[in-house]
C-alpha cells in the first residue's frame, strides 16, 4: 500500500493514524493516551483527560454519533458512560 503520509510528524492537531475500540473501565487507564475520543454511537461518554486527576472525570452527555470528544483522554469510564468510542492515535 502506498502511504504518502507515513513521513508526517504526528502531534496533537494531525489526524489520527490508528485506533481502537475502548472497553469502559472505572480503574484501569487506556494502553495508549488518546488524541481524542470518536462516538461510534449516540450515547454518553465520561472521560479522564490526561492531566485531570481520577476523581475528576469529565461527563458529555446525548453525544451524537462521529461526535469527537476534544480532550487528550487516558480514561473511558464504565460509570457514564452509554456509547460505543474509539480512540484516536498517531
């Protein structure tokens, strides 16, 4: 496949070059910081932002699906949150 776009710096404003489906967890962080979080479908979503503490979620609630949550997210809580989401990363 040709990629004319594998030379790019990735950084916080690029799109996004992989992701995957988040499991919803209340105690365990994301593998990988996301860039942001995609709704796959109409729900609610209830973040950690990477820099907010662990009692200090983030609640978006009646998000439309291909909504993109605008926080660097390290945690999807299972408590909030309806939606189907994926991250999305370098």
């Amino acid at each position: 496949m040709n990629d004319p776009y594998e030379d790019n710096s990735p950084g916080p404003s690029s799109l996004g070059r992989s992701g995957r489906l988040v499991v919803p967890s209340d105690t365990e962080d994301l593998p990988v910081v996301a860039k942001a979080i995609v709704c796959a479908t109409n729900g609610n979503v209830n973040v950690v932002p990477v820099a907010n503490a662990d009692d200090a979620p983030v609640p978006f609630i009646g998000v439309p699906a291909g909504y993109v949550i605008p926080y660097q997210v390290r945690r999807v809580m299972a408590a909030g949150t309806t939606a189907t989401v994926y991250t999305l990363e370098d």
